[in-house]
C-alpha cells in the first residue's frame, strides 16, 4: 500500500525536507511513502511548521536522530494528523517489544519523563507531510531527552524497517475494514 | 469537545445500539459523545456489521462487558475508523496505567494471547458510529479471553471514565494540532 | 490496486446483484473490485435505478450479456459516474482491438446505430456501484441492439479478462499522475 | 455548464498561462471554462509540472500545436484527472469522426505510433488546471510524432470549437446522471 | 442554476414530499431544483426529522401553508444546513419588501412573537432536502403563530415565485465568488 | 465553538491581515477565530483579493472602518461563502436591533442606497478567511457611502461584540441541527 525506504547514507535534517515530493524526487519512491533515515537534526525557526513552538521560540535541535519522513497524497490535514498519532502509536508498540516502556501525550513520547520525540504534520497544496525524529543520542538537546542508543536499541536500521513495516500493515487493516462492514441503516 | 456518560444501569448489547442518534434518543447528548455501559453482550449473525465475522459465522458473546458507543456527525468511514483505532489506543494505554502489558492488532486487544475486546467502527446517512467492548467475565466466551476483572480492574466505571476523558483529550489535541501548522509551500 | 475476476458460472442479472458487499460475500473479494459474469438480464422496474428510465417504463431485456460490476469504497457519486465512464472507454477501446468501430454517447456503447451496452452508476452509504452489460445475443431485446457474437468476439471470457486488465491499469495510472505532479503556484 | 472560447490570436504556450484565473484575468470568461487556441509549444525543466519528465529532463517542445486550458473551480486533483482523461477521450473522439484511428493510453494520444499529444493536470490552492496541446505540425518535436495537419484535419478551429462542445455535453450528461439515480439500499 | 417551479395545484404537506426525486419523479424538474406550492400542513411524530421535536411529541400542523421543498444533489448535510439558513434569510428579506419587521432565530421566523415558520433541513444517499413552510392562515395552530395572509401578502404565488428566484440569485453569486477569488499564499 | 476578541488598538488594514494564523500570531486566538478590530482601510490592488475589482482597478479605502477577520480551520471555499453571507446576515440583523433598515444583495449591504461595507472570502493551504469592513466614517470613500456614526452606532465595540456573539450562536445552531436530524430513507 505504501512503499518505504530505510536509507543508508545519513542526511542533516533543517526541515527543508518537509517537501512535497522530497521523496520522489531523491529516492525515487512514487506515491505514499515512508522514508526513514538517520541524521543531525537542526530546525530553527524560519522552518519551524508548529507555530506554538515559533511563539515560544523553541527551536529543534538534536546530535543524532532517527527520523521518519511520510507523505500521502490527499490534502485533508485532519486524517493526516490521524496517521501521524498512529505512525506515534507504532512506534510507541515497537519500543514495548524491546519490553521499554513508553508514554505518549498526543504526538510525544517519553521514556521516564524524558522527551524521546520530535514531530509534525503539516499539509501543502498537493500532499500532507510528516516528519518524527527520535533521539538516538541526546547530548546538547534543550530539554530532559531520552534516546534509542540509552534504551538499548542497537540496530537502528532494524528498528526503523520495522516500525515502517508495521505502520503498513495498520493502514492496510484499516483499509480492509473500510470495505468490510455493512453500514447502518436509518433508525425506525 | 465530545460529550461523555458513564451509564449506571446495565444494558444487554445486541447490537441493536449501534444505531444513528441513539445516545441522543435515550440519553440526550446532542452531538458528538460517547456512551459507556456495563452488560451482557449478544450479537447474532443478522446483527454483526463486520462481514467478515459474518461469513464466517462468528457471532459474539460475553457474560458481561464493558461497553463504548461513540457517535461523530460526520459520514467519513475511513475517518471513523482511525478514530476507533485511536478509542482502542487509548483504551490500551489506559491499562498501562496499571501496569498491564496489552498488545494491540488493529482494533483487537490482547493480554497473554486472551482476546480483551471485540470492536467495530461504520457509518450511516448521518452519523459514522462505534462499538467496543471489554470483557469484564469471560465465563462462556467462544474463544480463549482476558476479562479486566482478573486483570484487577475493580472500578470499571473510573476506568471507563477515564477512558473517555483521555479520548476526548486526544481529540482536543488533534483539532489544536490542526489550527496551529504553517502550510508547506510548493517545492520550487 | 483493484481485484478482478471472471466467473465461469452463468448468472441471471435482475438488478439485485447491485448490492454494496454482492462481490465479497459470494466471491470473496475484498475491497474495490470487477466481476464479470454471462447471463441473461432483465431488471424489471422496481429495480430499475436509473429513473428516467422508470418513469419511462423502459425496463431491461436481454438474452445474454457480458456484465461486468465494479464496487468502489467511496462514496462519491461524481466520482463514480467519471469511473464509469472510463469503464465504457476501455471497453469501447478493446473493441477497436477488434477493428470495431463503436460510437459512445455518454455511457451508451452503440455499432451501426444498435445499441450494444446498457449501464448505471449509483452509491450506497458504504460504496458507490456501477453495472455495464455487453449484448452477446439480441434475439428479444426492446430496441435496435448490436451483440459481441455477431461482432465476432468468440471469445467472450478473454475479452472481459483484457477489459478488467486494462481498467485496471488506467486506474493506476490516474492515481500515479495524482502522485507525480507539481502543484500550482498562486498567480503573482 | 462550462464557458468555452476559441481564440483567434496565436499565444506561445510555455507553461506560465497554466495558472488560476489565467482564463478569467485574460479572456474575462468567469467560472469552470476551456479556452483554446493555437501556438508554439516550449516548455522548460523549471516550468514542467510532470515531475517524472523532470526528472528525466524531458523538456517539453513542438513548432505549433492546438492548445486546451481547462480550469475547474475544485480542488480534487484526482477528480481533475478524471476530467483530463474525459477530455483527452473527447479528443479520440472527435478524430474518429474523421476516420483517424487513435490509441489512447492514459492522458496520451498516438497515431501510428507517433505522439499527437502532451498533458498534464495538475490541482492549485483554488483550482484545477488541465493542459492538452496536440501537434499541428511537427518539425523538430523531441520524439516521433503525429500532427493534426498531416492527418488531414484543416479547419482547427472547427475541431477545437466540436472538441469543447463534446467536452461540455460530457460534463452536463454526467451532472444529470447524477441526479437521476436511486440510491441502493443496504443489504437485508 | 436551479430549476425552480411553483405548482398551480394544492398538495397537503405529510413529510412524505421530503424524498429523494419526489420533485423529479412528479414534476420533471432533473437536478438541483426548488418547488413551491400551498396546501394543508400535518407532520405526524413518526415522519417528523427533528429529532428534539419527536422527542418532545411537537407534531406540526397549520391549516394552510406556503410550501417550498429544495434539492440538491450533493449529500454534504452541513453545506444543506447553510443553504437552509440562507433560503430563511431570502424570505425574510422579500418579507421586508413589504415593509414587514421580521426576526430570524436560526431556521425560525417569527413576526411580533408570532411563529412565521416550520423548516428542516437533512440527507439521505443521493441528495440532501430542505422544507420550509410559512403559515398562510393560522387557525388551529398549536403554538402562537403569524401568517402571510395577515401580513398582507395577498398574491401568495407571485411571492413564492420571487423568494426562488432570489435563491437562485444568491447561489449564482456564492458560486461566481468561488470563482473570482485568488488564493491567500502561506505566510511568511 | 469559536473565540472571538474585540480589539482596543486601533489597526490599519492594508489586507496583508488577511493572512493564515494571523490572529493566532498576533492575538493568541487557536482555532476558528474572530477578531474585531477599528482602523484605516485602504488596500491596493496588489493585495485585492476580488480579480473583478482588480480588473476594474476598483481598490478599496475607508478612512475609519469596523473589520472583522475570520478564520476557520477548513479548506472548504464555498463553505467559507455561505459563513461569509451569514456572518454578513448577522451584521444586518443587528443593524436591524436599531431599527436601521438594510438591504444586502450578496456579501454586500447597503443603507439608503450607500454601502456600508466591503467584504471577500477566500482560502489558504490551511484554512480559509474572511474580511468584512464596515464604514464608520465615511469622507473621501469611492463610491456613495453609508457610515455606521451616521446611523447612530456610538457603541461601535457594543456593537461588534453582539455581532460576534450572534455569530457564534448561528453556528452552534447550525452545529446542533446537524447531529439532531434523521436521515431521509431511500424511495420505496
């Protein structure tokens, strides 16, 4: 359903990957995709999509993440950030996996009290976007951070194919019951 | 947001619930809610909305659960789905609490292999609607089941409340989310 | 990204095979799918969808017909009726295979002014539906009819089989065209 | 249903006049409309909306083609690629009035295996924009072609003006199919 | 834009008039379309929409009304429920033609606290359905009413006649409006 | 359902305040949104969002107006039209609290044959907007104009707190009616 992509080369993320068609255009993936890569990640504020963090002048900024890039071709911003809390939630359930536990507040997870997350989705004339980065290390982050080397996650690529994979499986399920059920008919 | 009610008197859930406007009918919450409820569950093959289940003749029953009935005034099926997925999220992440371990697969719950919950999400000419629900016996059910009350759950009316506090939370987030995201512009 | 089947089995169509879920529950695809099918076809007026045609009282008739039925899991009826029309250009295009010249008017398929198709589109609360049938004989048909046979196409499964092939592939190709393109600026 | 124009002037179609209210802003027709006309066709990498031609760098170029702009007040790229394959179906057609066997695959148009056409639709924050330019003649065009001229096809506006009207037809013929359809009911 | 029509005949109102096709299968009007005609009005519990009236046993009656029943053809309820409000406001305003002082309380119309109106608006699979009913005479009526006869308005066709048209007027400028709008870009 | 703010300082608008998230970035206003505000108003036909009045070089000035800014987080252009005329119905009917008879033909009202107001709708990436100004002086406008001084509006903040207050009520309404109605059963 979608097509995914675990990248091997590391790529800065500053945000200008939020882009429609990014993916298509590097690596060649058409359609709904999910990339998936390791890298620096450095927001600042011209960049930033969540203008409450604009506000408050809160500026990304982590040594070494694994980030997840996703792109749906539909323009409707409400489902995206649907899909967004589920891609959360399915990460949320791989890191169980590894018996960590994991609590999200909307689009946040964190490992005792630390901040394992960064996201957003955001929508453009032609597709909506989401981008979730994930501490690996958290070294100079601003905030108290957890990160994926700490929590013993060693094979990073692994990890990231598996999440991808997942998050497949849940958008075909929900697809296959979108064409299973019968409708209600109208009250007597 | 959404309303909510916690149901004190039992109701037998046939499936004859799952029905445009009647939280409204019975209960007079206008507009988007959620209704919980405790009773037996009994749904017969003419009943199920899961087609599915249907052709194979899996009809559902449980001694007593703990029953959900969302209903959105919107008609968008897909939509509806993710939000029966995120209902199911939340659900999990409410017995985290507690320190139970629960595995997800779509919208079914699993504790130690026992299946926890039975759901289903549809739409009709004006409304989309949901069914969970959670065995709280599991005495007589047709496959191996986990019940909240060997799980230690003992207040089954604050964990339902909780349950559709946090939910509507989630929802409140995403519309927030909504409002607050720059568009992306066009690649150039 | 639809699934396609020809029956080997003859079904007489009287307009109740027009049913959202008709393909899943007797053939087991699940999701947006054709089936072809031979048969004799009369619908009588109480099935009748397309009303003009009712208030006509210009039921249907045909010895035998290729009828194909496509289910779609939306339920946009705008957009069925283009699917539709699509439907009929690919059949009319894989009788030009033929060296057949058809005319096509709307969803109406006619060679030498006899009319070869009738077709309707409709929608369901879970589904939008579409029936094409192909004359393969015209004895006792109400009108000036063409039919499959004695336009040489012996053949009858392979020619449904290339039909539902290249339906199909047009419609991957609509949704990676709605992949590949670049919005559109706003004007200076 | 549409407003249509013909132009009598020549105007080189290089990319910039597929924009919103271009039809509006330069020929004061108001509303969903098609105007064509004829001209060089030269359209550069930075220009092309079709990202695969991009990243091919397949640049767009032909001495003097019949050019369509349609531009539809809605904003469903994938509705508007439906009403591009219409037009471009329109267009087979109306060659097949003059005898002229025509392939069609996808939005492209062959004759003897020389390319008539080029097209893309494309979606922006108020609109959707179609372009279709056919080759009238042919000298020095990238690949191998078919012209209008060479297939005997005179009087271009004459075709243009019947390719509009058909295309105008089309779109009233399925607004009514539309309306006079029964809705299915559920299955029992 | 609207076809409208304003029926010689009188009809008594029961609730049954508002279906899908009643003015296509009765009148010929095929597509978006408002009739108006007088006659007796007598909505019994079981056939009224409005659930807050059935649940609360409000049946409507009023010995003679000016009736109006729109369709259109798009099943979007909220976009009725806008349409609704603003064929309210168009009969308000031709009221204040005649120089009468009317309050409008959402689909309500009252004259010196007297209730003016009945109206709803819903959906069904096809199209969605507005009524309105304007009290021609008042007697038996269960609530303290006004009535048009009172009010002066003696040529009760000429005035239902105008109110379509003037509906038809407002839906072609909110259409024209759509149209000649540029897009706002994204800040920033 | 929506916040709404009258604002002390007094703000020349330029139309660059018709701008996505322009009262959450300056106001601190999340969601669908209204703000009121008195200033200077004077937009040059770069920054018009009518073409018409670009056309016609039609550029807008009013040396004190009352404007009101709304944003609503949905892409829905002709949504945004209807919101646009009620909101403009609501003006007139406060207008009409002072026995000050107004006449509205579109998204415009007029007192004594003298425009009171201006207004567009139009929509972003993100949401849609919508700018009404209302004379409150009126030396040196265009066109003959009516001021809200002049009618005997000295409570101008008074006066545009009702107007958002109504608002908000007519769309909670319209909120309410929405999940309150059965929907229409097929035709027998």
């Amino acid at each position: 359903m979608i097509k995914t992509i675990m990248l091997k080369e590391q790529i800065k993320y500053d945000g200008s990957q939020l882009q429609p068609h990014w993916i298509y255009r590097n690596f060649g993936l058409l359609g709904d995709a999910v990339v998936a890569f390791i890298g620096e990640v450095q927001v600042n504020l011209d960049k930033m999509v969540d203008l409450t963090d604009v506000k408050e002048k809160e500026h990304i900024y982590s040594p070494l993440m694994l980030n997840f890039i996703a792109e749906h071709f539909n323009t409707d911003l409400e489902l995206a950030i649907y899909r967004q809390r589920l891609l959360m939630v399915t990460i949320k359930e791989q890191l169980e996996q590894y018996e960590i536990a994991v609590k999200r507040v909307g689009d946040d997870l964190y490992v005792d009290r630390g901040k394992l997350s960064v996201s957003v989705a955001t929508s453009s004339v032609v597709s909506t976007l989401i981008h979730i980065g994930l501490n690996i290390e958290t070294e100079g982050t601003p905030l108290k951070t957890a990160g994926l080397r700490e929590l013993g996650i060693s094979d990073i690529s692994a990890f990231a194919t598996n999440v991808m994979l997942n998050y497949n499986r849940e958008l075909e399920r929900i697809n296959e019951a979108r064409c299973k059920v019968r409708g209600i008919p109208l009250e007597g």
